[in-house]
C-alpha cells in the first residue's frame, strides 16, 4: 500500500500543489525541510554506507509530500476505512500474540516482525480506537467492537513486553481528560478517571507486566551500583550518556548520521563509555538525533516533525464541529503524542516499518481533513 500510494503520487500527484491551504504546505515544507536539515550532518559522516543508509529512513518524510498530494487530488478520504482496520488489526495482534506465547511459549510475542514494533503500534489501536470513542462511535455496536478492539490490542502490547508502550497508557488517559475537560460532563469524566486507572491497576497487576516493571528497577539499581554490567536498561543509559559526549564534540551538525556506532566504539576505546556493546543507534529518537545531527537536526525534530503537525490539528480540533473532522484531529494529535512518547525509549527513527506508521497515520488523518472540508464546502455551494 505505501509503495502504491508513493509511486502513484511520484507521478500523478504533483498538480494538486496548486490546490493546497496554507496550512496543509505548511507541514508538507515542513517535513521536507526536517529532511533536508538532518541530511546536512552527511557533511560530518566518515562512515558514508552506513550514513546513506540511515537517510533511507529519513527520505520518507520527503516522499510524504507526493502520497499528500495524490490523496488531496482524487479526494480520497481514507480515514474511516483506517480505523475500520485498526480494528481488524487489533483482532490480528490479539491472534499472533496468543499464538506466539501460549502455544507456542515464546516468552514474549513478537508479532510478524518485531516486539517493540508489536507492542507499540498495538498501543497506537488502543488510542486511536479511543479518539473514536470521544467523537464519531454514536450506536452500541460502535461501543461493542470498540470495547473488543480495546481489550485485543491492548492484550497484544502486554504479551509483547514492551514496557515504552506502556508509558503511553498514563500518559494518555491524561490527555484525552485534558482535552475533553470542557466538554465532558462530571460522571463522563469520574467514568474515565474510574476506567482508566482500572485499565493501569489491571496492566500492573498481570505477571507479564510485574515481571518486565521488575526486571527493569532491578536493571537500574545493577547499573546504578555498577555502570560495567550489562542489561537493557543500563545499556541504554549508558548510550544516553554517550550522545551527549558525541554531542559535545559536534554541537551543531552532530557526528553525522551513520556514525553513531564507530564514535560509541571510539568512546569505550578511550575509556569514557562504560559499554562494550555496539548499537547502531540510542534506543532514544531524541538522543540519537542530538549526537548524529546536532542542535539543528533535534531543532528539526521537534519543530518541523511535531510541533508544527501538533498545532495543524489542534486548530482544527477547535474550530471545527464535524464529529469526522474532530476524529481526525484528535488522532492525529494523539499520534503524534504516542510516537513521542515511544520515542524515548526506542529509537524508532532508526526503523522503517516504525517511520512508515508514523507517517502513514499523519497522511490518513491530515488528508481526511481536507477532503471532508472540501466535502462540505461543495456541498454548501450547491
């Protein structure tokens, strides 16, 4: 579907620039530009394979633009299928997970590619299936599958061990009450608070989730006691402690990306890092793109990759009061939220089954928009 929806709008999309609002090129020159700004630490890459690699993920949000365009040209607004298949795929991770640890005996579920990936984009249905509640699901039986694809996606992240998609949880439940606080009356609200602790309650309750908290506190006090001994936990601090140092020595354009690796191996070799394990990245998008592409490319990140796209949809989420429109504007907010919080655990940036999500979840949303939008200006026209 990505490839379709590229190729086709490499080729067919492009007159539709014409037709753009302000703010729909606004975040398209804006992930361009975000490109172009992390791009500029090849100019410090050594190792130059590896740097062409890693802007093979970043090009992705360049190539955003010609997907953009294609949508906004035939006027397709995909949004309600994706949500109708967020819910399908609830149903798929639910299926895979059970499969992989309990007949099987996997340990923890991976999915069709990966635990973390699993894990997190599980969490992204349960969210976004949310978002759905808050807005469009008006019968019962929006309720009824709702609740299931809730209960299943939910379940797949907590098979999966993934503790970053677990950090969202929280996080989440105080922004959906943030939100909606002026509109929600007071037993909604007091249902929330109820519902969601209980969904926290029950996640820490499971064995699954106890034995990952667990092992993780006991990770850092090992680290904390002694930084040589290797776990998840401590490696990653000790590669955020690492970007810094790599930061200090290349505070404007990074290291270049593609580096991270050899000046990792470079800082245990002189005796400053702690960890002997090599790691392509930092498991963190903020650390790893504060040593590989500097000030200019986290600037980048956070203005041109969130803040700019955040505030598209939170403008829309208040003036507009089509029950569609506002979906589309919360969930593109609460994904952009999710992959935040993701990204401080997991350096997703690195992953391009991760990149393609994020941007794919940006382009249904942002595009349904406008073409509702240009719906209903046509129909008031007529």
């Amino acid at each position: 579907m990505y490839v379709l929806l590229l190729l086709f709008g490499l080729f067919l999309g492009w007159s539709a620039w014409r037709s753009l609002e302000t703010w729909e090129k606004r975040v398209l020159i804006g992930f361009s530009i975000f490109f172009v700004l992390v791009s500029l630490s090849l100019v410090n890459t050594q190792d130059f394979v590896s740097g062409m690699k890693k802007v093979e993920r970043y090009i992705h949000f360049l190539l955003f633009v010609p997907m953009y365009l294609l949508l906004k040209k035939y006027q397709v607004e995909t949004g309600k299928v994706f949500l109708f298949g967020l819910m399908i795929a609830a149903v798929v991770m639910f299926g895979q997970a059970f499969y992989q640890t309990s007949v099987l005996g996997w340990a923890r579920a991976v999915g069709a590619y990966n635990s973390l990936i699993l894990g997190d984009v599980s969490m992204l249905v349960v969210v976004i299936v949310i978002c759905a509640f808050l807005t469009v699901f008006q019968n019962w039986w929006h309720y009824l599958l709702g609740t299931l694809a809730v209960g299943m996606a939910l379940s797949a992240s907590v098979m999966s061990g993934s503790r970053g998609a677990w950090i969202l949880l929280p996080v989440a439940i105080v922004w959906f009450l943030w939100i909606k606080r002026k509109s929600l009356g007071v037993i909604p609200l007091i249902s929330i608070i109820i519902v969601g602790s209980l969904l926290v309650w029950g996640a820490l309750s499971l064995d699954q989730v106890n034995n990952r908290i667990n092992t993780a506190v006991l990770q850092y006090k090992d680290y904390s006691e002694d930084p040589v001994k290797t776990s998840p936990v401590g490696a990653r601090l000790e590669m955020w402690r690492d970007s810094i140092a790599i930061l200090k020595a290349n505070p404007l354009f990074g290291t270049g990306i593609g580096d991270f690796k050899n000046d990792r191996l470079q800082l245990f070799k002189d005796g400053y890092s702690r960890l002997s394990i090599n790691f392509g990245h930092a498991h963190n998008i903020y650390f790893d793109v504060l040593a590989t592409a500097g000030l200019v490319g986290f600037i980048g990140l956070l203005v041109f990759m969130q803040i700019i796209p955040f505030q598209m949809f939170y403008s829309f989420w208040i003036k507009e009061s089509d029950s569609w429109i506002k979906f589309y504007a919360l969930s593109g907010m609460t994904t952009i939220i999710a992959f935040a919080v993701f990204g401080l655990t997991e350096g997703w940036l690195a992953r391009n089954m991760f990149v393609r999500t994020y941007l794919m979840s940006i382009l249904v949303f942002m595009s349904s928009i406008a073409i509702v939008k240009i719906k209903k200006q046509s129909d008031v026209s007529c």
